[in-house]
C-alpha cells in the first residue's frame, strides 16, 4: 500500500517528465522545487519571469544569496552560462511561444483543462491575475502540481471552475498527490495512480468524470526529505 505523495514527491515526478533541452518556467510555490529533482542526465534551462534565465536548485541552508532569487522571492542558484535579463525581455520569451512547458499551481482545474490558480475570490484576495496568464497562454504546455483536494477535502479537479480564471482550455497534464492525470479532447486520463487506490477511489475524490489508460501504471516515488 502507498501513501499520498509528499510535496518533494510530487515535485519529482514532474520532474520525471520535463525533456532534455526544454525552456522550462517554474510558478511560484510547490513548483520552484521542481528544479531540485531534474534527473541528472538531463540538461533543462529553467526561466523566472523576473529576468532569470539559467537558474539552478536552491541553495544549500546558509548559501543563500537574497540578490539571486525566484518570483516568489525565494534564493535560487544559478547554473554555468545563466544570465540574468530585463523584465520585458523575459516576458518576450513567453509571450513569443518560446517557454516550452510551464510548471503551475492551481486552486482550479476544470475537465477541459481551465486553469483558475490566482484568486479565489475572497475579499483579500490578490487584486490581479499578474503573469500568471501571460505563462499559461505563452507557454507551450502547462504542467499544474497540486494536491488532489483542498485541506477541506473538496475536489480541486472540477467539471467547471467556480474560481476567477487564470486561462481557458491550457492544462495538459496534472500531478497530485494521489495520480497523474492528462486533460485530453477526450476528457481526464489517468496515466498514474498510487497503489493504495483504485479508478473507483480517485473518482470520489475528483469532481469530473475519469477515465484510466490502458496502459496506465502505479505511481511511485522514493523517498524524499
């Protein structure tokens, strides 16, 4: 029997399919430590919307250096040949389609790949949906990583989002917790699932229909700190 995922689990397995040569763009959260996790074998330029493009893992407790940071204002390195760039030039990488796969959160996701990750509409709430959508629409595929339900237990995969959209119709594949799912012209695959439950389980859990690949297989990480 398996457990849930651990957040670095997750974020290693989102890891597991990021391409050689890809331009990747982390969103703020859970998917900064996607860069953590990228299998060694693999060179990947990870790009920040705030003018870095080249950036590595985090640093190691005491390396850190707060002039060398993420869009979420969290210490990063920088890998061999990275550069820093002007804002408007970041944001021209990704609103040129030059950003092959974007690694998001989301509060959100409908069956037909919506992506609501910037307000739940609160009344202190952020007041803007900022560069979010410019990476959802500019990216060439959108990765979500989140847990499969709210703390609450409510369904964060959904028929229809009820939360301010961040963009229509962009989600390809989504990493929770509990599965990998792909948002298809067909509706919600899912290519993984923990050993610990079946189609039946995950369905409870998920408010939209799924339907399991035909070569599906068991989601499994190591073990991670």
């Amino acid at each position: 029997m398996s457990a849930p995922l651990t957040r670095a689990q997750m974020a290693w397995r989102v890891a597991q399919d990021i391409p050689n040569g890809a331009y990747v763009n982390l969103g703020i959260g859970m998917p900064e430590i996607v860069a953590n996790y990228l299998p060694p074998d693999r060179e990947v330029v990870f790009h920040c919307e705030n003018g870095v493009l080249g950036m590595g893992p985090m640093p190691a407790a005491g390396k850190e250096d707060y002039e060398l940071i993420s869009a979420g204002k969290r210490p990063v390195t920088l890998v061999a040949g990275g550069a820093f760039v002007h804002s408007a030039d970041s944001f021209a990488m990704i609103r040129g389609g030059h950003i092959d796969i974007c690694v998001l959160g989301a509060f959100q996701v409908s069956v037909k790949g919506d992506l609501a990750n910037w307000s739940t509409g609160e009344p202190d709430a952020v007041p803007a949906v900022g560069g979010a959508m410019d990476l959802a629409v500019g990216a060439r595929r959108v990765f979500v990583i989140s847990e499969h339900c709210t703390k609450q237990g409510a369904p964060k995969i959904v028929a229809r989002c009820s939360y301010p959209l961040t963009a229509v119709g962009v989600v390809s594949t989504i990493y929770t917790d509990l599965a990998v799912i792909d948002v298809t012209n067909g509706g919600l695959l899912v290519r993984e699932l923990i050993q610990s439950l079946d189609l039946a389980d995950l369905q409870r859990r998920t408010g939209a229909p799924l339907s399991l690949a035909r070569d599906w297989r068991a989601l499994v990480a190591p073990e991670l700190p």
